[in-house]
C-alpha cells in the first residue's frame, strides 16, 4: 500500500486541476495489484449498468454483501434512475484528451 501512495503523491495534474490520463492509469494499476495481492475479488459496477439495469445492480450489491439474505424483497426501482448525459458530457472526454496532448490510456 505504500507504493500504491507514493504513485498517488507525485501525480501530476492537467492545467484544469484534474488527474492525467496516465496518472488514472497508474492509480488503476495500483488498486489492482492491491486487490491481486490481498486476494480480493471487487464488485464492479458500471454507469451504463445502473442506468439499464437498476434493480439488478441492486440485487448484486446486496448479494455481495450479504448473500444468505432475502433479496426477494428488495422493492422495484422508484427513484427513476436515467441518464443525465448531453452533448456537453460528449464533449469533456475529447476535451480531457486535448488537455493531455493526446496522451491516451493504453488499450483505448
């Protein structure tokens, strides 16, 4: 763990004041040899998940969490999960990479 916070304390940041692309990476890297090396399996959720599919993420969480529960009464979904997303939020990743000079993840 100490390795994986020296990574995070020489992070650099964009001129925005936001984390670099490499530095994301880095930190990725790092939870995951934290969880290889701890014998963790973590629960991954993503937004795209949430958005479609609300109430089977939320049988998932609780599963992990307690899987000898009764998750059959977990209610349906009434806090109307959507996606908030609009052409603005098309733009901030091709901005993010702008500011980067084109320093992209690996693999994307």
């Amino acid at each position: 763990m100490a390795d994986y916070l020296r990574t995070v304390a020489s992070f650099r940041t964009t001129p925005n004041g936001v984390f670099s692309l490499k530095a994301m990476e880095l930190g990725r890297q790092g939870w995951e040899r934290y969880f290889a090396t701890q014998g963790i399996a973590p629960l991954r959720i993503d937004y795209d998940e949430v958005v479609e599919d609300h109430d089977g993420v939320c049988r998932r969480i609780l599963e992990a969490v307690d899987p000898t529960a009764d998750h059959s009464m977990v209610p349906p979904d009434r806090i109307g999960v959507r996606r908030q997303a609009d052409s603005i939020s098309d733009e901030w990743p091709a901005r993010f990479v702008a500011d980067e000079g084109g320093d992209v993840l690996p693999g994307s």
